[in-house]
C-alpha cells in the first residue's frame, strides 16, 4: 500500500501507523520543575541520542491537539507542562524507565493540570540530580540532567494546525547506579528497559530477547 | 557513579555510554539515490518529531571519526548518507524486521563511496513514487522524505562534525502483509549499545492512566 501523507483519509487505515513504523522507540521520563517550583513527570517518546562528544539528545514536543480540549479542557494549542517548565527554566532530567516502573511511568502520562504533581500521584519517589535542579527518579538505573541547547520550531501547514518543538539537550552529567557498573563498563544485564510501540503498546529490552551481531568490517564502537 | 558529560574516562569508563543508555533505539535504514548510483546504510540515533501535517522525521549523522581513520578513511570524512541527503535533497527511510536484519547489518559495512551497497549484498530495491530516489522493495514499510533543514550540531576540538537532518514525510510504503484490520502489526528492530540490537518479543500493552488514546 502506498499513499500520500494529504490523502491519508483514502488509504483505507483506521488509524495513522506512522508511529507504529517508527520503532521501538527510547523512552525519555522527563523530570522539570516549573517556575514557581511545582514538579513534573512525564514519559515522550520521540527521543533519542544525537551525539557524543559532546553528549547531546533531542526530544520532540506536540502542544495539545483538539482531544485535549474535549476531554479534559485544555486551550488548544496550548503547550503540556513539560515544555513549558523546559521553555522556562531551561533545564531537564531524564531517568530511563524499567519494566517494574511501567506502571509508573504509564500514570505519569495522565493530562493534569499544571499544578498537579505526577510525581505524588503517581507514588515516584525522587533523589536530587547534581548539576540541575529537577530531580531524578529513584529506582531507575541512569539519568542524564540536561540543558537546553536550542529549540526548533517545526512548522505548522497551516497556522490552524499545532506547533511541535524539537528541543536539542546538552547532557551536563550522568548518573549511572553502580551495581551496573562492570569491567570499567555500563553493564545493563539483568535491566528490563522499556520501548515505545504504536498505539498502547510497549516493548520490553531483557536479556532474553537480545541478540549481538559483528558488524561486517569489525569495526566496533565498543572498542573505542 | 555520577560525572559530568566529557569527564567518564577519569572514572575509568573508556567510551561515552550514551548510545547504550537511549535504548531501544528505532533504526533507518536511508536509502540516497543518485544517477543509478544507490546508497543504503543504517542509521539509529533517530526519532518522529512531529506526528501531525507535516509530519517530520530527524536523523543525526556525523562524519568519519578515529576508528574510521585507522581503517584508512579521512578523519572528519562525510559518509556517503549525508553527502548524497545534501546533494539531492530527498531521502527514503526504510524500516526493519528480523527477515531483513542481516542485510541491514551487512550494509553498516564501511564501503567507498563507488560502492552501491544495495548491489553488493543483492537487495532488492523498487522506485519510489514522490521522489527521485530507491526504497528497499520488501521492507515492511518505507517513508519517503525531503529535507526541510539540516543542522550543525556544536563539537569540540576533538570531535568531528555532525548533522541533525530534519525531514518532511511526503509519502507511507506500508506492504499489505503487515496490515490487520486497518492497523498495522509488525515486529521491528531495535538498536541498543556495542553490537547488540533486539526485537519485540514481549509486547506489553498500557492503557493510558486517563483513558485517552492518541488521533483514534
């Protein structure tokens, strides 16, 4: 099946399988606090590394689509908590969720209003970050505290439509749970991490279902 | 174990462990046309970064560093992927199950720029529509892109050069094989660190905490 991305509605799909395509996709837990000090926690998952040297990652964010307006009364348009603590305060922590945290993380999707705490409605316990002021998440084996490099706005087909920001994140520091720490390596054996599917679905990284392949001309970033 | 970016190896970590804590990652696998020259290579440190019209896909690329040099490329040397994304300003992103994990693999092989990697592992690529460019005729599903703008990204003395690659979808390959009931169901591949990667074995699903379901 081909279709054009305007001719979308003719292709007989019953929902977009863009997202679906674009898998499995990192999970980025997104610890900010906003002005006035309120904390938040929210999982995105247009995530990823850009680069190393400096250590850099880029994260996506959508403002809220007409669903947000209709059913939990959001102006339209307007930006989720997370960018705009990160618009305002420039800073942000991400903690790389587990398979025992899903749950967790799944909650702290829910659209509160912005003076509601994920972090206590959803029972996360945090630890202070080094370098920034919002915090990580306990329990979860790395977290990168980041500042914002630059934001690109991507544009909008027409003005109508909704702004999308691509924030580009300095990584400041890293915290890494010493119990993975082996042979002067990051060891994430015995981790369940997990990634974002389409729709509601997740995947889960495990031992079980990882497998190692030499590239063709052994040449090995592990082997740096 | 904490220590500021650039600073791992005084805690006696040898390399960055950045590409293995941003796990799993989603891989495109770019195809570049020029002439009749196809150009194929798998990329990982990419994203959707934008879902809505015009949806928008970015992909970081950065330029041949010290391990290529050993093996006798330029250090700070393009790869082929981006010259050719510069050069002609479409690219197609192909995507991976396990019956094409193999060749993906084989076309991460650093071959000169004459090389058609698509040629030498016998891939069978198909014309795409909108662009002037080749896709990978039985991959599950293929986006065919342009570029809307490509950034640099700030490097140190040591590092070479990187671009951030921002691109329009215009057009979804989606083969009828993986589509169910109007939705689509595949199992893909994912990148993790060194030379490991994964697929979905154990699907998990999550409804979310407010009962809302994205663009139903």
């Amino acid at each position: 099946m081909w279709y054009r991305n305007e001719e979308f509605d003719s292709s007989g799909l019953k929902i977009n399988p863009f997202h679906t395509i674009v898998s499995p996709r990192p999970i980025a837990w997104v610890s900010t606090l906003s002005e006035d000090g309120i904390p938040n926690l929210a999982p995105y998952a247009y995530f990823n590394a850009v680069s190393i040297d400096p250590d850099m990652i880029m994260i996506s964010f959508c403002n809220r689509g007409q669903a947000h307006v209709e059913q939990f009364g959001f102006e339209l348009n307007a930006p989720k908590d997370t960018f705009a603590n990160i618009s305002a305060t420039r800073e942000f922590c991400i903690s790389m969720p587990t398979y025992e945290q899903a749950e967790q993380v799944n909650c702290t999707a829910w659209n509160l209003k912005p003076e509601v705490s994920e972090w206590i409605q959803c029972e996360v316990e945090m630890e202070p970050s080094y370098t920034i002021a919002p915090p990580r998440v306990k329990g979860s084996p790395v977290a990168i505290e980041c500042v914002v490099h630059d934001l690109i706005n991507l544009p909008p087909a027409t003005p109508a439509r909704l702004t999308t920001t691509l924030c580009i994140g300095l990584i400041k520091a890293t915290y890494i749970d010493d119990q993975y720490i082996v042979d002067d390596r990051l060891n994430l054996s015995g981790v369940t991490t997990i990634g974002r599917l389409g729709f509601v679905d997740y995947c889960t990284v495990g031992d079980e279902n990882i497998f190692t392949l030499q590239r063709p001309d052994r040449y090995s970033k592990r082997n740096y | 174990m904490w220590y500021e970016s650039g600073k791992h190896q005084e805690m006696g970590i040898t390399h960055s462990p950045l590409y293995h804590l941003v796990v799993p990652r989603p891989i495109a696998w770019i195809s570049t046309r020029i002439g009749t020259h196809t150009n194929l290579a798998p990329m990982s440190y990419f994203t959707v970064v934008r879902d809505r019209e015009p949806e928008m896909i970015a992909f970081c690329v950065g330029h041949r560093g010290r391990a290529h040099a050993r093996l006798g490329w330029r250090w700070n040397a393009p790869k082929d992927t981006i010259t050719l994304v510069k050069q002609t300003g479409v690219f197609c992103v192909n995507f991976v199950d396990p019956p094409h994990f193999e060749a993906m693999v084989d076309t991460a092989k650093n071959c000169g720029p004459e090389v058609s990697e698509a040629e030498e592992f016998g891939i069978e690529m198909a014309d795409c529509q909108l662009i002037n460019c080749s896709r990978v005729a039985t991959a599950p599903a293929s986006l065919e892109c342009e570029v809307w703008d490509i950034i640099d990204l700030p490097k140190t003395v040591e590092s070479t050069d990187h671009h951030l690659v921002l691109g329009k979808v215009l057009a979804h390959w989606v083969s009828d094989d993986i589509i169910q009931n109007g939705t689509i169901h595949y199992q893909s591949v994912g990148r993790l660190g060194g030379d490991e990667y994964c697929t979905e074995w154990n699907e998990v699903t999550r409804v979310r905490p407010d009962r809302h379901k994205k663009e139903v």
